[in-house]
C-alpha cells in the first residue's frame, strides 16, 4: 500500500517534468535574460553590452510615443477582450445544443483559427478596402456611405478588434465541451419551475461556467496584449497617429528598425508588468464578485 502511495506522486511528477523543462527553457529562461539585458546598452550588433544600470528606465520615463503605445494597448484591450468573449460564449453556447448542420457550423467558427496571422490579415485589408471592400458594400446596403477604417484613429482601432474576434476557436471548443459537460438534470428541473432560456443561462449557465470563463478571460488578455503584433503590424503599421502603436509593435521598432535590443528588453519588462498587474485585478474582482454574491 504504502509504496503505491508513493508512486502515484512519482508518476505525476514523471508526467509534468517535460512541461516543467519547457517552461523553464523556454519561458522562465528567456524573461531572466531579457531582464537582465534591461539594464545594459546591449544593441543586438557586436558589440558586447555593458551595465548601465537604470538608464533605460529613466528613458522611459521621458518617452512619449511609450505613453502612446501604453494608451493604445489599453484602448485595445479593452475593445478586443470583450470582443473575443462574447463571441466565443455566445457561439459555443449557442452551437453546443444538437442542430441540423450543427457540425458545419461548428467548423466554420473554428476555421479562422487556423488561418495564419498574416493571411487573415491580408484578407481583412481586402474587407476594409474603402472602395471595393464588402464591409463597406455591407454598410451601403444599410444607407451608411462607408467609411475609410485604417485611416481614422477610433476606426482602425475599430479593425484591429474586429479581425481579432474572427480567430477565437481555442475559446469556443473550451465554451462548447464546458457546456456539454454540465448535468442535464439540472435544466430540467429549471424547465419545471418555470426557469425560461434566459433565467436559465443567467442562473445556471453562467455561474456553473464561471471558472471556465475566468481562464478564458484571463487567456484573452494575455493573448490581446502580447500576440496582436501581426494584424497591426500588417493593417496599420501603427498608425495612424500612433493609434495601434501596440507595445509589441513598438518593441519590434526598437529592437530591429533602431538596434535597441536594451531598450527593447526593457519595455518587454514593462509589458510583463503591466500584463501581470491587469490578470491579479481581473482575479481579485472576480473573488470579490464571488463573495458578493
């Protein structure tokens, strides 16, 4: 008995000591040297950096297009978030309940996500097009002349969020199993008490999904600060007016337009900050919600 006891912990740990290796070389690893290299004048040429101590930190503090880029990804933040959100919890519930064609709809949210980056990209400059491109042939229908999106600061905003709804499938599956897995009983027995389809998703639904959505949320906002270089990038570039001037596309600026690779790393500490900082209020307001309630 005692040593199966034993085993079982062996076994586990035998099963998480990959993982553990790969995070800590590939995750752990990295942030310590980019930390490291915060402090130094290192430019990512030949010339072997040196300790400069807080230098770059004080430049920082005196950058005003690091001011823009830190309004921008917050503006982004919070656009795409609750975009992605509700798009993924509103299909994965929707499509979860047995449908003719459920299957090919399910395929058609999903489809997106496999779709690289830089593709979808190239295909929404084709959507936007201000003269030939479908939204705005969309718009037109509706009485609405169309707008130039990539142009104005509050539109291309407005596109950025928009095509990052489109690959949300990771979030969907999760919504969908989540919901196939709760008991059935359950909405029975509200369908008895009178509990209608919206009773029941604000009383049942929701809260039993509550934990799911929690790690959805909290996935979200890492992806949308950290992973929205590409669609910027290729749809505006930053701009206008430094409107999508995210801090990944800032740090890539530095980095490898101005030789900054220092300058770089410490903005990429900035950014691990400033993600850290925005997932410990989401959780610590989703615990004061639950002890509300």
């Amino acid at each position: 008995m005692t040593s199966g006891r034993v085993g079982r912990p062996l076994t586990a740990w035998a099963f998480l000591a990959p993982y553990a290796v790969a995070v800590a070389l590939l995750i752990a690893l990295p942030a310590l040297l980019n930390l490291g290299y915060a402090f130094t004048d290192h430019t990512g040429l030949t010339r072997d950096p040196h300790f400069v101590g807080l230098d770059n930190a004080r430049r920082l503090l005196a950058d005003g297009f690091l001011a823009d880029s830190i309004q921008a990804s917050a503006i982004h933040l919070a656009l795409a978030v609750p975009l992605r959100l509700l798009a993924a919890i509103g299909l994965g519930l929707l499509l979860a309940a047995p449908r003719p064609g459920g299957r090919w709809f399910r395929v058609a949210v999903y489809l997106p996500t496999v779709v690289p980056d830089v593709a979808l990209a190239v295909l929404f400059l084709w959507v936007l097009n201000p003269l030939y491109g479908p939204l705005n042939q969309l718009l037109g229908l509706f009485g609405h002349p169309g707008m130039n999106w990539l142009a104005e600061p509050g539109s291309a905003r407005t596109a950025v969020a928009l095509m990052l709804a489109f690959p949300i499938g990771e979030g969907f599956i999760v919504v969908l199993a989540a919901r196939r897995m709760l008991d059935g009983r359950l909405y029975e027995a509200a369908t008895l008490e009178g509990c209608g389809p919206f009773g029941q998703l604000r009383r049942l639904t929701l809260p039993l999904l509550a934990p799911v959505l929690l790690l959805l949320a909290v996935r979200d906002t890492i992806l949308t600060l950290q992973v929205n270089f590409v669609p910027a990038y290729v749809l505006t570039d930053g701009r206008p007016a430094n409107a999508t001037l995210y801090l990944p596309v800032y740090i890539f600026d530095q980095v490898f337009e101005f030789s900054g690779f220092a300058y770089g790393a410490m903005i990429t500490s900035v950014l691990m900050v400033v993600t850290g900082v925005i997932i410990t209020a989401l959780l610590l307001m989703v615990r004061r919600w639950r002890v509300l309630r």
